[in-house]
C-alpha cells in the first residue's frame, strides 16, 4: 500500500436558508443487507458517513445488523461494488443535470482504483439503490462526494491488494494496483480485480478518512474525458423523464388556479365525463384530469369549469418597497457581520459612497420541464422525476401521502438541467396523485407557461451599500445590508477594518422563491464590485489596482492578474461607446476574476464583445467539462445581467414565454476566453455555480466605463436596452 | 374528426391513427416513440423539436401532423446510418457541444439543413441561422465550434 497524503477537509460552504434548516437525516428502512445479497459475488465497499453521528452507530450495533465481520452502520454515504467480470458500480445519490459530474466522478473513481473510466458505472439518484443524500447542490459534489468516492476507491483497491497478497503468499508492499488488476513485478505475475472477486461477496466498512491519491499523481482525473454516454445524447437515445412510457399510461394535465394562492369554489365537469377514458381527479384545491393521450388530456382540462377565488396580490410596482418594509432585522434577527465601528469609520472617512441596488425575480427556465412518471403498485409508489433531491422528494411524496418513506421509490434520470430549479417534487406529488384517482400510471409534463408560473423563482432583493475609502485608496468602512435575495457571498473578500453586513430576509415574500445557480452570490457580488467601481474612480485609481490594494487573499489576487493579463486589461484602448470593466468574487470554494468589453449602441442597446474569465477551485479534475461550465456560466449570466426580469400582477405572471422572456441566443455571445488556474495542491472545488457571479458587475462595469451610466438594478437593460433618459 | 393513418418517418411509411389536429411533436414522441424530438416550449422559441420535413427544418411542436402529408420526416434518430453517426452528430459529440443535452437533438438537425443550404458558413451566417435554437446551459461557443467541424468534415462529401 503506498503512501498517501490527505486532503484537508472543504471548508463549510453557506447553504441556503431552507437548506441549513434541513437537518442531517439518515434513513434507517432500507435493507441494506438485502441490497447486498442481490449484488450475488464480488467485493463491496461501503463508506461510513463524515457526518455519521454517535447515535446512529449505536442504532447499527444495537438492531444486531452485520454483515461478515463488520456491523452494517446506518450512516453510508456512498457505496462501490466490484463485480466477478471485474465491472465496477458506484452508488452515490448524487444526480447528473447537465454539470457533467456523471464523468468526473467517474474519472476520480477511475483514477482511485487504478481502472480504465470504461469499466465504471455510476448508478446515481435512485432512492431505493444508493444512500442517502441530501442533494446536489451548493457545488458540493466534488468536493465532498468526489472525495468520498476516492475514499471508498481507494479502500477498494487496498482490499484488491490484500486479496491478492493473500493468494500469493507474499506482502502488499511488493504489489501494485495498475489498469485493473493487482501486479507483482518480481515475479511477472498478475491477477485482474474480476478474478480477485471471485466467489462470496466481501463487504467492507471503511471510515471517512481513506487516504486518497494527491492530485499532482493523478493519471485519469486532471486530464480532459468525453462525456459519458455522450454518444446517447447525440442520437436522441437517452430517455429523460418526459421520454419514458409504461403499459396502460395515462397523460395527465392539472388545472391550475386562477392566481396563486386561489381556492377552488366549484368545478362542472360535465363535459368532461362525455370523454372516453379521461379521469378527472379533484382533492381540496387540487384539480386534473387524465387521459389516454395528451390530445385528450388539453382538450379535457380546457373543458374543466373551474370557479376560483383569489386574493388581490402586489405587483412588479410595488415589490421593491415590499420587501424593505417587510423584512426582519439582521439575519433572523441577528447581525450577520460586524467587525470595528462602522458608523464612526463612515462618518471619518474622506470619500463615500451610499447607493441602492434592486434584483428582480427571474426563473430557472431549464429547458426540460418538469417532468414525473409516476406508477402505484399496491401500496407502494414509483416516480421517476427530474429532481436534484431524489430523497427530498422521496420525503414529500410520502408526507403528501401519509405513508411511509419506505413505500415511495424516486429515480432519477439524467435530466435536461436545473440550475438549483429542481430542488423540489411538486410535479412528482401531482403525477402521483393524478395516477392514485385513475388507478393507472400517470405521465406528466409542465408546460412552458407552468414552469415559468409553478415553478420557485430566484429571489428579488433590495441591497444598501454604503462605504468609505481612504486618499491612499484602502478601504475604510463598509456597511452593506440584502433585504431578501439572500446571505451567500454576503461578506467582502476585501480587507475593510471597519464593517457590518446584514441579510434580512422577508418571510412573506410575494414570489415563491428558492435556489439558483450560486444563490444570491450573484446579486451580492453584483452590489459589492459595482460599489468597488465606483470606490475607486471616487479615489481616481484603475479598477484592478484599488481591487489589488485591498485584496489580502492570494488566489484571488492570482485569478485578477491571470484575467487581466488575458485580457490585456492594462493595454485596453479607449473607443467612443466601447467600455471595460472587471470585477472578481469568492465562493463556494472558487475564486473567479472576469473582464468585459462592451459596446453600447446609440439607443441603448448592448452588445458584450468579449469576456475573459480565470477560475480557480482548486485540483482541476476534468479541465474540458470546467471549460465547459464556467463558458456556461458566464453566457446564462447574460441573462439575469442584462434581460430577465419576471414581471407579475395580481398573483399572475405577466410574460411567461420565451418570446416575452429574454434569454441569452447566439446572438447575445460574447467571445469567451476561460482561463484555467490549476491548484493542484488544493482541494477540488465544483464549478457548477460561482463562475456565473463575475459577468453582471464585469458588463455593469464596463457600460459605466463606455457612456458614464451606472446601472444598479438586474436586468440593467431590461428589454434589451439600457434606460438613458432615467 | 380527421385521422391521419400513416406517416413516412425516417425513410419508413409508418402506419398509425391519430387526430389530425394532434401536433406532430407529439405523434412521434407518443404514438412511434421517437423521443429523441424533445418539447421544450410549445410556441416555437426553443426549437428543441425541430424535425426535417423534405429537408425543411419545422417546428414539430406547431405543426399539425394533418398538414405532414407525404413529405419525409426526418428526425434524430433517422440520421445515423448503420451505426454511424452523422458527421455533425460525431463533430457535436467530439467537440462535447453540451451540457445537459436536452437542446442537442433540435441543434443537431438545424444544423445539418443549414449545412446543406450553405455548406461554406462565416461565424455570423452560422450564428443568424441558429439563433432560433435555445441553449439554456448556455454551450453557444461550443455548438459554434461544432457546426464548423461538420461543416469542414462535410465539404465535398454527399451527406
């Protein structure tokens, strides 16, 4: 066994609010020993839970569970099977939405066992074979579960060494682990890892601390891989939710309310019953029907006369003001940062800044609807539904139905993105409850007009800076408070002896919101570099250089040299109507600078011409996927920068459509240069979200640098033109 | 109520009975199980659905499988031929023009009409012609790149 160092543990990552309320829970009714038993032969290796608690350990031993020589402990964060024929399976509850982590947790499964990525599986999101998981969000997924994934591996490969130790007679020092079988180079003899699996299975109990193989000697990690299955998605083969069909479907549609919030009066559905085959399915203000075909379906739920009533509800008008007058003080009624005499520091300091900044609602959009196919069978309840919380939905369709979790299986395909949309199973409880009534398994889809009105939005958000600087250029105070949008990335990375930063949420906010692609890293890092732009013209230094002079973080500094040298930021050349801008951010592990050019048109329209962003989380595990998400990041960021902004009334929403929506087309594509900063001696970080936090502050920067606009609300150009007479 | 009875799909007659009025995205994701023509918005402005009719790129989600008639469609799951990919299938899986892919199957087969209507493309007539193709992962510049690859793998060749 050789050597290996271990990776400091990730630091704490700021979830969401309804996040961190989530207590850690472990589920205690499935049989694990059964799941065992029907993997037939071969070595398992299961990985105890970091977070595994005292309590559950003592559950395990005390429910007399064990299974050969270990106990079976409650608390399994991922498990590894290695088959007879050699194949390896990996069940993890981690699921795949686009941010390609199916294939860089392959790779670092690959890589820890010392096997080619063709002789990985990952099963991933299926409630009723992988262990619990709380979800995938939060860019947790490598860091933590990648991790994990290396401990397990590599407990693997230790038991594959020992095994084959055992046959020879010899020591495991002499042996080594290579292209999927056990070595010894002495005595030119080798055993693969199917012959060393032969047999009865051999489950094993590893603790959270295996040590993995440091990234500076990874061979297939670190290095670009194709997408798995890739070949799948190009000829139309892989099945998402809405692809998938059992015998005897139905297709469901629900009626929805007139407003949100409305209550169901009356519904005549005498025309309906004339309908061959077409179920109607009425519980409290809950109303749908279903039928044999989707036809049928729209026509049946056209037909529906519902009688709603509904409350009068603010509007787009009034949602600012809404959300200062109704927040709480300080976050749950705390100060979330304060650090010296803010007060005292601002009213010393020689040059200030006191400015507002307004984020509107936006939505998600993934371009896959939500999707569940659900199917009873008895008692028991199956959905496959596009989800990032298999297990969150497991709970709520159990908790919609009064019935144990145990009884509910959620499986996940491979879904058509969520960008934090997909944390919830409100399509999954309506399938299941549509199928229950028609007594057969229900598909349903959302429309694009459901998604943009059922769905939870990216929270509004009101934020207050106010800061002072020094002639030298430090800063001097800084007092910023979010009312709404949300805390993450609420502190300054900047160095300020003086500050207080407060989150005040809005318990009764007119939308219902949730998740997003970095939270409201966006909205606070959108404020903050905004703010740092003006900061520095206020005391007449370049952008970067004032950025420079108050950042005491080292990767940080590093990603704004490595993008304005790109950039070549120190060469840029004034041009009427063409502006530059930078702005940069940490979060979630990641430390991003981003560079903008721009060119504002006569009539206030923008065109973002060039984009330069270096990234830095850490080891680089697949150098081609990240190229891939932070590309990706900054182009959707065009969006919630510029255009997106949900415009509501009276508990209606107002556009939704793409055509009265605006996302960012090929058109709106800047030129993107990504540079990668590989940190190899750091840990991994994901990549999913905070490359998107750096392009609005960058494009807000670089429109003030071209026509002397400051724009501090999102979208800045709603409708795709910036407002120049305001 | 008018039915239609068969359609030619992918160089088969495909029998079937469906409601004339029914769109045609739905037929063959429904009725023939092609679902690799994926919905996405229902009013055109996505363009995940898009199927070639006699070579014409069509929004399946808008066009009534009544209005079909005789002319062949074509959808991804016709373009590879046995067990090859199509060149701007291969050019998109090479380059990784994705995310989570759901928009592939329409770029694909907008791509491959627009390839055969103007096989030499500069970036801007690529970028007018898919501008109607949604990518909400936002995987423009790879796609680009893509389209180029096939576009240069294609020149001269019959496909």
């Amino acid at each position: 066994m050789s050597a290996k160092t271990t990776l400091p543990p990730p630091p704490e990552v700021e979830l969401e609010r309804y996040e961190l309320r989530e207590t850690p829970r472990y589920r205690f009714a499935f049989d694990r020993r059964g799941f065992l038993q029907s993997l037939g032969g071969g070595i398992a290796i299961l990985l105890a839970a970091r977070s595994a608690l005292p309590a559950a350990a003592q559950a395990a031993q005390e429910s007399g569970q064990a299974f050969e020589r270990h106990p079976i402990p409650q608390a399994i964060d991922a498990w590894l099977h290695i088959a007879p024929s050699g194949a390896v399976t990996v069940f993890t509850g981690k699921v795949e939405v686009g941010q390609n982590i199916r294939t860089s947790l392959s790779q670092a499964v690959a890589d820890e066992l010392r096997v080619p990525m063709s002789a990985v599986t990952m099963v991933m999101g299926d409630t009723a074979r992988v262990p619990f998981d709380m979800g995938t969000f939060g860019s947790r997924t490598t860091p933590q579960m990648g991790t994990e994934l290396r401990r397990a591996s590599a407990a693997a490969r230790n038991v594959l060494l020992n095994l084959a130790a055992k046959r020879w007679g010899c020591g495991c020092d002499v042996l080594h682990a290579a292209g999927g079988a056990v070595h010894d180079p002495a005595k030119h003899r080798s055993l693969t890892y199917g012959e060393l699996a032969q047999g009865e299975l051999l489950a094993e109990t590893i603790p959270a601390h295996e040590p993995t193989t440091p990234a500076a000697e990874w061979t297939v990690a670190g290095a670009p891989a194709p997408k798995v299955n890739g070949r799948d998605f190009v000829t139309g083969k892989h099945r998402y939710t809405p692809d998938l069909k059992l015998p005897g479907m139905l297709y469901g549609k629900v009626v929805r309310p007139s407003a949100f919030g409305a209550t169901l009066v009356a519904a005549d559905v005498s025309a309906v019953q004339a309908m061959p085959g077409v179920h109607v399915i009425r519980d409290g203000d809950f109303l749908g029907v279903a039928a044999p075909d989707l036809l049928t379906a729209e026509r049946a739920a056209a037909a529906v006369k519902a009688t709603w009533h509904a409350q009068p509800q603010i509007s787009n008008a009034g949602l600012f003001g809404f959300l200062t007058a109704h927040a709480r003080p300080g976050r749950e009624g705390g100060v979330h940062s304060s650090e010296g005499d803010v007060a005292a520091a601002l009213a010393a300091a020689p040059h200030r800044v006191e400015a507002t900044y307004h984020i509107a609602y936006i939505q998600h959009c993934p371009l896959e609807p939500r999707a569940a196919l659900a199917v009873w069978n008895g008692g028991r309840l199956t959905v496959w539904t596009g989800t990032q919380r298999p297990f969150g939905v497991q709970e709520q369709l159990a908790q919609a139905f009064r019935m144990p979790e145990a009884d509910v299986r959620v499986l996940m395909p491979d879904t058509g993105s969520a960008y934090g949309g997909k944390h919830t199973g409100e399509c999954a409880v309506e399938a299941a409850r549509l199928a229950r009534g028609a007594g057969k398994p229900v598909h349903l889809l959302w429309t694009r007009e459901e998604e943009f009105t059922w769905a939870y939005f990216r929270p509004a958000g009101v934020i207050e800076i106010k800061a002072g600087v020094n002639p030298d250029g430090r800063l001097a105070a800084w007092e910023m408070h979010n009312y709404n949008s949300g805390p993450a990335a609420l502190n300054t990375m900047y160095t300020v002896p003086h500050k207080l930063e407060e989150f005040h949420p809005v318990p009764n906010a007119p939308l219902r919101q949730g998740s997003y692609r970095s939270l409201a890293a966006c909205a606070n890092h959108f404020a903050r570099e905004s703010h740092m732009d003006d900061l520095a013209h206020a005391v007449g230094l370049d952008p970067l250089d004032f950025r420079l002079k108050n950042c005491a973080h080292p990767r940080l500094h590093d990603v704004y040299l490595a993008a304005a040298k790109q950039f070549n930021w120190q060469g840029r050349r004034k041009r009427p109507r063409h502006g530059f801008g930078l702005a940069g951010g940490i979060e979630k592990g990641g430390h991003v600078a981003a560079c903008a050019e721009v060119r504002v048109e006569p009539d206030g329209e923008v065109r973002i011409l060039r984009v330069v962003e270096a990234f830095d989380c850490g080891a680089i595990v697949n150098p081609n996927g990240l190229r891939n998400q932070i590309a990706g990041g900054l182009t959707m960021g065009i969006g919630g920068a510029l255009y997106e902004a949900i415009e509501f009334a009276d508990g209606k929403i107002l556009n939704p459509t793409f055509a009265r929506y605006r996302v960012p087309r090929f058109r709106d594509q800047p030129q993107i240069d990504v540079v990668l900063v590989n940190r190899k001696d750091e840990p991994s970080f994901g990549a999913g979200e905070t490359p998107i936090v750096g392009l609005a502050p960058a494009v807000g920067n670089a429109i003030f640098d071209a026509i002397a606009l400051r724009r501090r609300d999102l979208p800045m150009a709603p409708g795709g033109k910036l407002p120049l007479t305001a | 109520m008018a039915r239609v009875t068969h359609l030619n799909v992918n160089g088969a007659r495909r029998a079937l009975d469906v409601d004339a009025d029914a769109k045609l995205l739905w037929v063959l994701r429904d009725s023939l199980d092609l679902t690799g023509t994926k919905f996405g918005c229902g009013e055109g402005q996505c363009a995940a659905c898009t199927v070639l009719l006699d070579g014409t790129p069509r929004h399946a989600c808008l066009t009534r499988v009544g209005e079909v008639g005789d002319r062949q469609v074509t959808t991804i799951e016709g373009l590879e031929q046995n067990g090859r990919l199509h060149p701007v299938q291969a050019a998109f899986l090479e380059v990784e023009a994705m995310q989570c892919a759901y928009c592939t199957s329409g770029m694909i087969l907008g791509t491959v009409a627009f390839l055969r209507r103007n096989p030499h493309p500069t970036d801007p007539e690529i970028v007018a012609a898919m501008d109607g193709h949604l990518c909400r992962c936002g995987t423009y510049d790879r796609i680009l790149a893509a389209v180029k690859l096939a576009a240069s793998r294609l020149d001269g060749s019959a496909a």
